[in-house]
C-alpha cells in the first residue's frame, strides 16, 4: 500500500493529514467511553440488541452536577462540534 501512496506525494500528504485527524477523533472518544462516562452515569449504552433503533438511555449519577462538570461538558461540546456536518 506504501508504494501506491508513494506514486503521488501530494495525495500521500492529504492521506496522511486526514488519518491523523481520524486517529486524534477516536483517541478522544475512547478516552471520553473509558474516563469521562463511566464516573458520571449508573450505566453505559442501556439499548436492546436485538433491534436496530439504538432507543437507549444512560442515567446521570448526579444530573446537577454534570451541568458544571467541566471535563463532561468539555468531551460532550468537542464530540458534538465534530459530528455537526
């Protein structure tokens, strides 16, 4: 795959620009899956497997204290800027 990215350098540097922001996004969304929720919520994805609907819920520890939470509210604002179209 190298030696095809190779043959055009300008297509192998927006390649490479793009992968990096692709891996920067899921670097941050697993650190916010394994650090930021599980503190702040009873339980993770609560859905159904057995449909497609993805109708789940995620029930807050304390919902007053996630309205100041600074380190939720910094993951919840980044994760909703990045999948705005």
């Amino acid at each position: 795959m190298a030696g095809i990215l190779l043959r055009n350098p300008r297509a192998d540097l927006a390649v490479c620009f793009f992968l990096q922001g692709e891996a920067e996004e899921l670097a941050e969304l697993q650190y916010g899956m394994r650090h930021i929720l599980p503190g702040r919520f009873e339980e993770g994805f609560n859905y159904p497997n057995s449909d497609n609907s993805f109708s789940g819920s995620m029930i807050p520890l304390d919902f007053e204290s996630l309205k100041t939470d600074q380190a939720y509210l910094f993951f919840l604002k980044t994760q909703r800027n990045r999948t705005r179209s």
